[in-house]
C-alpha cells in the first residue's frame, strides 16, 4: 500500500537497502488489525508484534489465535511474518515459558511495569519476587525480555521515569540474571544509550523510534497542545535526542529499528484525557532515512533497519531489497482506522523520502 502524497523533485537521490523488519509494533485487533497491518506489510518483511491487547495475550494458546487473524487480515500474497510475543504477568509459569520456545512463533516475551502505558494494568508488579523463576526459564530457553523501561510510581517526574527504571529495575536485573537478553524498547534519554552501551554486546540492546529521532518535547506543544505527538515514553529534551540519535547513526551493533507505531481513533487522541502513542507505520522507514541522512550517517542505515535486530535475535537476515528515493512529498493528513480514523506522524507535512 502506497500513501497518496503531493511529490515534487527534491533530490535523485536513491538508496536501496536490506528489506527491514519492525522489531516493536502495535496491530491492535479487529476492523483496526485489518487498517493499519498493510502498511507494515508492505515495507516491513517480519515485525514484533505487542501483546498489550485487551485482554492481553498472556498464553501461547493466544498468541497462536492472534497471529491467525493477523495472516488473515493481510493483503493476498503478502510475505509478511508476525512474530508474537507473550505478555509477562506476575501469573506467568515457567511451564508457558517452555510452550513459548516449544511453538516456534513467540520470540520474546513483553515487560510492562502495571499501569505504565496503555493496556498495562495487568502488567508485573512483583518483577524481583514472582517473576524471577519465569526469567530464570527464559534464560535457559533462550527467549528475549523485551522491556517497556519506565516506572510507574507517580511520584517520579515523567520525564525521568526512564532513568529511574534504569537504576531500580534494569541495573539490578541485569547482575542478578547476566545471562538474560534483554532489549530495551523505544529508548528515549542519554541515560539509557550509556546503560545499554554498558552491557555485554549481544545481550542487552534497544529499539529506537522515528518519533524519538526526530522530534522532543516542544513538539508536544508548539502551536498549542498537540495530542497527536503524545507517546509513552513521553519525548525529551533536546539534549537527550541528540544522544540518541548520535548512538543510533553511529554504527553501533546494539541499536535497531522499533517504530512503536501505535494507532489510535482520532477521538481519543483529540481528547480531554488522549491516550499514548503515535501512529507512524506508512512513513516510518522514510523518517528513518530522513534522520541518518540530517546525521550524515546514510552508510549505517541499513545496519540499524535490516541487520542489527535479526542479528540480535539469531535469525537470518532478509534478502529482499526495498528502495527509497529523496523526494519531497507530503504526508497525508489521515487514514482510514476502523470506521474511523488515524492521525500519522507528520500528518500533512512535507518530508524528504519516499518509498518507491
């Protein structure tokens, strides 16, 4: 599927890269499964697909039945694979653990500290004490814990709630479990790119997302409120994107491509109470672009959207190619969601890359 934009010459330029895959995506389920997963579909070859439904997928049995309506809700001929993920609960037994491995489908299993984004109430709460025999299994299965790496306690500032989690959480997760892979989601602060470029490369990385890369915190209210760039973990500073972008365009092995794209019906972004996320699945992998090409750093590009992440997972890389092209060309202003509608990152401005 190919957006409808206004596109002018800006630049010949073409880059034609490693098919990539989405290693953090949000499908939701239903009418909205069947809107948004063509966009992923069409560019991305494999995603890691979240759990964060309602009610959560906290069973393999789940996982099963959902990935089942994602391949049915996609365009004919399709080679997009999901691969699912299980929701970590303070319930979870080790004996799911072992199905997980056993399916062959789930790949990782999803840390939600309860009540830190959406969908998370029926997130851990006990992380140190009912889940450690879950993680001990997950080491010795060889499954990722892929981490939302914020804590939930309001009494910590929201835009340090990414640090905390790091010093309270993570830090003491990684030396009493060193042998447990982790990625750490959609990281945001100077404090997490230290923390992961602290740990064992191969064991501990992150997802990064093009919102995290392009925009921070004044974009939440330039021109006034503005519900649509509003995401959890919330945008930071300038001095933290700057950090992470630096980390992500460098070449480093540990970072990868998450888009976190998480679409929600225009009325409840545009709301007295909006939810969290920001929904970029169509423009994602020319945002991306966009960002490596500001840095100067289009040569990592590919590394960071096709090889790092399968690397990390100990799958095989794509060998499929996609082909993007430096022209100008404008965002539409929504998309169809359900029977309502999806505001996009960006919506109705120009940017400067574009998938052929």
């Amino acid at each position: 599927m190919h957006p409808s934009g206004i596109m002018s010459k800006f630049e010949s330029l073409q880059l034609t890269i490693t098919q990539p895959d989405d290693w953090h995506l949000h499908l939701r389920d239903g009418d909205f499964l069947s809107s948004v997963v063509p966009y992923s579909a069409s560019v991305f070859k494999r995603a890691i697909v979240m759990p964060n439904l309602n009610p959560p997928v906290t069973k393999v049995s789940a996982a099963l039945a959902y990935r089942d309506r994602i391949l049915r809700a996609l365009p004919l001929e399709s080679k997009f694979v999901p691969l699912m993920t299980l929701y970590l609960t303070d319930t979870t037994s080790t004996d799911e653990i072992k199905l997980a491995k056993e399916s062959g489908v789930v790949f990782a299993v999803k840390l939600y500290p309860a009540g830190a984004t959406t969908n998370s109430e029926a997130g851990v709460t006990d992380l140190f004490g009912k889940c450690m025999p879950v993680l001990e299994e997950m080491v010795r299965q060889g499954l990722p814990l892929l981490v939302h790496g914020e804590v939930n306690n309001p009494q910590v500032d929201v835009f340090d709630r990414e640090k905390s989690f790091i010093d309270t959480v993570l830090q003491p997760l990684v030396h009493k479990l060193p042998l447990l892979k982790i990625v750490m989601e959609h990281i945001t602060t100077l404090d997490a790119v230290l923390f992961v470029e602290s740990c064992p490369e191969g064991l501990v990385a992150a997802t990064i997302t093009p919102h995290h890369l392009l925009l921070n915190r004044n974009s939440l209210f330039q021109g006034g409120v503005q519900p649509h760039n509003y995401c959890l973990p919330i945008l930071k500073r300038e001095t933290h994107r700057k950090a992470v972008l630096a980390a992500v365009t460098s070449g480093s092995k540990r970072f990868f491509l998450g888009t976190d794209s998480a679409p929600h019906e225009r009325h409840t972004k545009e709301a007295s109470c909006g939810c969290a996320g920001i929904f970029n699945a169509p423009i994602a992998l020319p945002l991306y672009a966009e960002a490596f090409d500001q840095a100067g750093a289009l040569n990592n590009l590919e590394a960071f959207t096709s090889f790092n992440g399968p690397d990390f997972y100990g799958l095989p890389r794509n060998t499929s190619k996609i082909t993007l092209t430096k022209k100008l060309w404008n965002v539409p202003t929504h998309y169809e969601f359900g029977c309502g509608t999806v505001i996009p990152m960006f919506a109705g401005k120009t940017i400067e890359w574009i998938l052929n």
